[in-house]
C-alpha cells in the first residue's frame, strides 16, 4: 500500500478525478441464495488526473482548502460531479483459488480476471445548505447495508463494523440515527426506545421480540426485512490470518510494473523525498532492501538519492507481470473535455482585448473556468482604451493573491504596453516558469510569445514567429494573430490548426509529461 500512497495516486487533482474503491470486501447474495464476494469501485467520468509533486506541496500551504473549494465551485456551477458505479465478483467456493487471498483489504483484485462491471451512476449534483448539520454530522458506517449485500470474514470489515458505530456513540449521541442527515428516508421501524436526544415517538408498550402481544414482528425477507445468508462453517475456528496474507511483494510488483514511465519516476522521486527528511542510515538502508524486493532500479535510484548503498542484486525476481487499471493512464476522461479546467489569463495595462476576449469566451463556451489575473485588482485597460472611458477589466485576482498553482493551465494575450509591465513584475516571469515546470498548457499571442520563450527558453521547445499556431510540449503561441487564428466552434484534437483549438486541446491532455521525461521541466527555476 506504501506504493499507492507514493504514487501520484495520493495527490489527486480533485476530488472529482480521482477514484473510488470500497477496500473491503463485502458478499452479494442472487436471488437463487448463491453468494459471491464483492468490490465495488467508482470510476469518474472526468478521468483520473494528479497534481505534479512540487505543486502538491506548494499548494498545501497556499490553500489549504483547494479540494473542498474546488468540488464546491463545480457542483455550484452545474459541473456536476459523476462516477461510474462498478462491481468486481468471486464466487464464494472460489476464493481459496488465488495466490492472494480475496479478503485481505491491502490486496487488488486484477482486472484480467475479475473485470469490472458498471452497473449504474452516482451524480452529486446540490452542495449542502449548512455544512454543521449536514456534513459534521454525518455517520457512515460499514454496517448499513440494504438486503442482498452482506458481510465477508474481511478481517479489516469486521473490525470496522464495531468501530465505526461505537465511534458514532460516543461522537453524536446513542440516537444518532435521528439526526436529520442520518435518518432514513423511509420508515424504519426497531425496537430502540429512550436514550439522550431521543425524537421519535413510539406508541405502545412492547420494545422487544418475541412478545405475548405478537407485536412489533421483525420483518420477513418477502416485506422487505434484512436476513443474514446462512453461511456453512465447518473445521477448526482459530483466530490466525491465512499465509497468504503475509505475502507483500507479488502486487507490489504488479503495481509498479503496469505505471507509465512518468508515474514511476514520480514514484521514485516521492520515495526519495520522504527519505531525504531522515537523518539515519539505517533507515536508508532498510527501506532501501525493502524496495529492492519490488524493483532493483527503483531501489537504485532512490539509494543514490538519499546516499543509501546502491544495492547490486534485487531482493526477489520481479515477475514482470503488469495489470490494467492500476496505471492512471487507463482511464481517460469518458469525453475529451476541459470542462471545469481553471485557467488564468494574465494582463496588465495595454493588454490585447481581441485576443483576451476570443479566449475567455471560446473556454467558458468549453465550461472552463477562466479567471483574469493582474497586477492589482482595480481595472485593467485594454490597448487604446483612455482610462476615462469609467470600462476596464476588473481582475478576479492579483498575482500576490493567486498563484499558479491554483489553475490547470495560463494564457497571456499579447499587448506591447501589457507585456512590458508584466516582464517587469517577478510573479509574472515566475507564473509562466511555475507552470512550464508543473507541465501546464501555456497559450501565449503576440508580444506574449517572446515573453514565454526569454522565460523558459529552452533546446526542443518551440514558438510561433508568425500567423502560424505552434504547440511545442503543450507550450501553444501564435506570434501574429488575425481573425482566423480565434474559432469559436473548437475542434478537441492534436495539430489543430487555430490558436482556440490548439490551447484547448493541450489543457484537455491535464498535463504534458513529455516535458519532464525529456528532462526540460527540470531546467526551470521555479
């Protein structure tokens, strides 16, 4: 599990990109009385995207509250969040049938043998209306099941399912149930009465079964009652775990062989940052051996990061085998879209308004989130516009006050007057490098475009000297610009040939790694 939370899996974009796992594993009763052992998984529509190392760290201390800000701002705006909803299934008298056991919650089940199914789809679509009552309030629980899902001998669940309600005890009250967010929403009757907090109103005098009265009769499977799957038990009931849970390596190895190239290097280098915080060698050698049970070149190149013996020889053979839906690169959005995406436009006094106004326009057309960042907050003037017009730009931010870290992508509109301030002001030249070494699309016009280069001019990457649209590692800028270079119907595809449809294309790709495997981002200040 150490992997997962090395990866970039553990520094999630959002909160809307990221997927679901129910980790423990539950059992799914068919109507013919046949049970099978269950995962569940929620997929997001947006696909599955992560902040680059540096950002996540940046951004922590900038804004604690991106995620919560980020998921509240689409819901708000009618982005509405989905996932898809899926199930992965082992029929119960086959579960001794695997190298690893199916109840052991740090273990996948790989999806070359048990594929998920997408059965349906779960939208957020209203952010709540008092964040104490409905969200603090909350109690989830293991245990509230519906009928025909059950629980397994997953030693983690059965753990879970008396802590997470005794939590709720001793947190809200014994009648935590009958808090509004908590409550059923159709009627569930139980014999519970009295206790602190107590609502409801019971009438009658029976709260227990069996009675003389034959009231308050437990429900049957036929009205919709819960009733445990008679389970078969035979052997010797010990309290051991099976061998197999004390197998760590095979899917350690299976994880980190089915990552992109640019997912194990960030592994690498996650690993050797949090190693770099400790002082002692035997730390470093001892995580080192560890490593070296999964991959000996991992295990190399964190050893010569933190000054760790450079093992020669892998702890174990890794198997080579590689799994689908482990990598990130698997799962695409379900539509190329830049929907939600924020953008910055930077501009200062002088600032090209065709440019500025076709590219604001042709992102929010996209449902992109463009927000206009200057100088200072007061209004920004276009070329040629008197500042006693009373018009301007009221910028949704400065530069002090956002950084880039808090968008997916920058544009810069030319303007001789706009990109003469901007060259001048340290938060600019270090928003645009910021963002090259974030692997960010970046869209420059105009004057903008030598402004891009003098910041993070560097071998390979190229730049627009004409009317002609250039994308060199999601780097779009187009020199010269005419009516023909802003479209207002966009194309999503690679190469397109207008400057709307080029930088909106590279925004979609989230972020452009060929940067960093060719070693550019790494040749930036920032």
């Amino acid at each position: 599990m150490f992997l997962w939370a090395m990866s970039d899996r553990g520094i999630p974009r959002s909160y809307r990109m990221m997927q679901g796992f129910g980790v423990n594993t539950y059992t799914l009763v068919n109507d013919k009385g046949e049970r099978h052992l269950v995962k569940f998984h929620f997929t997001p529509h947006l696909g599955v995207h992560s902040f680059v190392w540096d950002e996540a760290l940046k951004l922590a201390g900038q804004d604690p509250d991106f995620h919560r800000k980020d998921l509240w701002t689409a819901i708000e705006g009618g982005q509405y969040p989905k996932w898809k909803f899926g199930i992965q299934t082992i029929p119960e008298d086959q579960a001794d049938n695997f190298e690893f056991d199916p109840l052991d919650a740090t273990k996948i089940w790989p999806e070359e043998e048990f594929p998920v199914r997408y059965l349906g789809e779960l939208e957020l679509n209203r952010n709540v209306d008092e964040y104490f009552t409905q969200t603090e309030q909350v109690a989830f629980c293991t245990g509230h099941v519906v009928p025909g899902i059950g629980f397994s001998d997953d030693p983690l669940l059965q753990g879970r399912n008396f802590s997470y309600s005794d939590t709720q005890l001793s947190r809200l009250g014994t009648n935590w149930q009958e808090l509004p967010i908590n409550k059923p929403v159709c009627p569930v009757m139980n014999q519970n009465r009295d206790g602190k907090h107590r609502t409801t109103i019971t009438k009658g005098t029976v709260n227990y079964w069996p009675n003389r009265f034959e009231a308050t009769k437990p429900a049957t499977a036929q009205e919709g009652g819960y009733v445990d799957y008679p389970q078969k038990v035979s052997g010797m009931k010990t309290r051991l775990r099976s061998k197999k849970f004390r197998e760590h390596y095979n899917q350690a190895q299976l994880f980190y062989n089915s990552m992109s190239e640019h997912e194990k290097m960030h592994i690498m280098n996650a690993l050797s940052f949090e190693l770099d915080h400790c002082d002692d060698p035997i730390v470093y050698k001892r995580m080192v051996e560890r490593i070296a049970d999964i991959d000996l070149d991992l295990a190399k190149g964190v050893a010569e990061m933190v000054g760790a013996d450079i093992p020669e020889v892998a702890g174990r053979p890794n198997h080579g085998k590689k799994s689908k839906g482990l990598s990130q690169e698997d799962f695409p959005p379900e539509n190329l879209t830049i929907a939600t995406r924020m953008v910055a436009i930077l501009i200062a006094d002088g600032y090209d308004a065709v440019a500025y106004n076709a590219i604001k326009a042709a992102l929010a057309a996209q449902g992109a989130l463009p927000f206009t960042i200057a100088p200072r907050r007061t209004p920004i003037y276009a070329a040629g516009e008197s500042k006693d017009s009373g018009k301007g730009v009221a910028p949704d931010h400065n530069l002090e006050g956002q950084r880039s870290t808090m968008y997916d992508a920058i544009f810069i509109p030319g303007g001789a007057d706009s990109i003469a301030t901007l060259r001048k002001n340290g938060r600019a030249l270090h928003y645009v490098r910021e963002a090259f070494g974030h692997l960010k699309a970046i869209g420059a016009t105009g004057e903008a475009v030598k402004f891009v280069q003098d910041a993070c001019s560097l071998p390979g990457v190229e730049f627009s000297e004409s009317n002609n649209v250039v994308d060199s590692y999601g780097v779009v800028t187009a020199a010269q610009t005419e009516a023909s270079t802003f479209k207002d119907a966009i194309d999503l595809v690679k190469n397109a040939k207008d400057f709307s449809s080029a930088f909106s294309y590279a925004i979609s790709q989230h972020k452009n790694y060929q940067r960093e495997l060719d070693g550019l981002s790494s040749m930036v200040a920032y």
